[in-house]
C-alpha cells in the first residue's frame, strides 16, 4: 500500500514537472494532455486517473510554483509585526518563486489575452490565497496602528507585487547595464512601499540594516 502511494505521488510530481515545462514552451492554449504525458514519461490515461482535465493540471503547475511563499505565510506567529522585516522576508520568497518560474510566467504575459477563460480562473484562484495571506498581514498591522487605517491592502498588495514581477523581468531580461544588485531593487521596492503605508516615521535605510 505503501509503495503504490508513493508511486502515484512521484508520477503525480513528475506530471506537474512536464506540464510546467510544456505550458512554459507552448502556452495554455498549444500544451495538450497528450504532449504533457509523453514529457512525463506516462500514458494519457495515466495523466487523466491524476488530472481531470488541462486546466487543473494548470491549477496544480501554480500552486507548487507557491509553496514556498503559501508555507511561509500559513503560520501567522512567524511575522515580526516589523513591516519592513516581514515586507523584506515576503519580496525575498515572492521574488525567488518569480526567477524559479520565469519561464512559465513570460509565457502568461505573452498570451495573456488569448487565455481561455477557464484557464484564466484557474489561474486567479491558485495565486488567490497567497495575496489573501499578505491582506490580512497589513490589515492586522493596521489594527495595531503601524499601518495607516485609510489605506486599502488590496489594491497596494498588487501593486507591491507588481514592482517585484517588473524589477525581475528586467533584470534578468538585462535590458540595459544597471549599477546596482537585485537585492538593492527588492530592498527600495519594500523602504518605498513601507513608507507609503506606515502610520509612523519609517527610519532611514542604511546600508547594514540592507544585509542583515
């Protein structure tokens, strides 16, 4: 029993691999169960007792592209209620998750307006629950008053998100010689960001406090 659960779980894995690696090379409308399988190094039938169908093997390529960051915010005692410590931890997590999965997300860019519709929900609900987790994070700061009350999380967590999807397709796009690191990019996108929605003065970043 054992065995075979441990089986279906590496042909499970090695599924979600072939069909990162099939959405990033064709798209979501070009990949097909069939070539997603062949990558796989199992049948149709195989894939279908573990998929229904394209769009949750779609589903179950983002949401393990979000482990890492879903781990990290599940547990709510491992935030410092120090903004820009755990705004800094997150854009860290997000950004590694973003380089680890270039290629599949150049690919949604590109096509993002041929997306079929269910493709496109597939993909609004597995990155869902990761900016609910951030949500909830800045509201509870504003409850506690580091945050300013009038300020609306949603909106802002997109816009946070979007600074470090922007700064790592450029950089690793290298479209023109920068002089600074990618870590100086993600540690001005968070002294930025913290200070347009903390309730107190935010102190100035130093170079130290940048690597530690």
């Amino acid at each position: 029993m054992t065995k075979n659960i441990r089986s279906s779980t590496l042909t499970r894995t090695r599924l979600i691999a072939a069909a990162s690696q099939v959405f990033a090379s064709l798209g979501v409308q070009g990949a097909t169960t069939r070539e997603i399988a062949r990558v796989a190094g199992v049948n149709e039938v195989t894939l279908f007792r573990h998929f229904a169908s394209k769009e949750q093997l779609l589903k179950a390529v983002i949401e393990n592209a979000l482990t890492l960051q879903i781990e990290a915010l599940a547990h709510p005692e491992t935030w410092t209620q120090n903004l820009r410590v755990d705004l800094r931890r997150y854009a860290k997590l997000y950004n590694s998750m973003l380089e680890a999965q270039e290629d599949l997300i150049r690919t949604f860019i590109g096509e993002a307006k041929r997306h079929p519709e269910a493709a496109k929900q597939v993909i609004q609900e597995a990155v869902q629950p990761l900016s609910e987790k951030l949500i909830a994070y800045l509201q509870s700061c504003q409850k506690n008053g580091t945050v300013r009350p009038e300020f609306d999380p949603v909106p802002a967590v997109d816009m946070f998100t979007g600074m470090l999807l922007a700064g790592m397709l450029c950089h690793n796009a290298k479209l023109k010689n920068k002089n600074y690191s990618r870590d100086e990019y993600i540690d001005t996108c968070v002294d930025i960001f913290v200070r347009g929605i903390s309730l107190a003065p935010v102190p100035v970043l130093s170079t130290n406090s940048i690597h530690n």
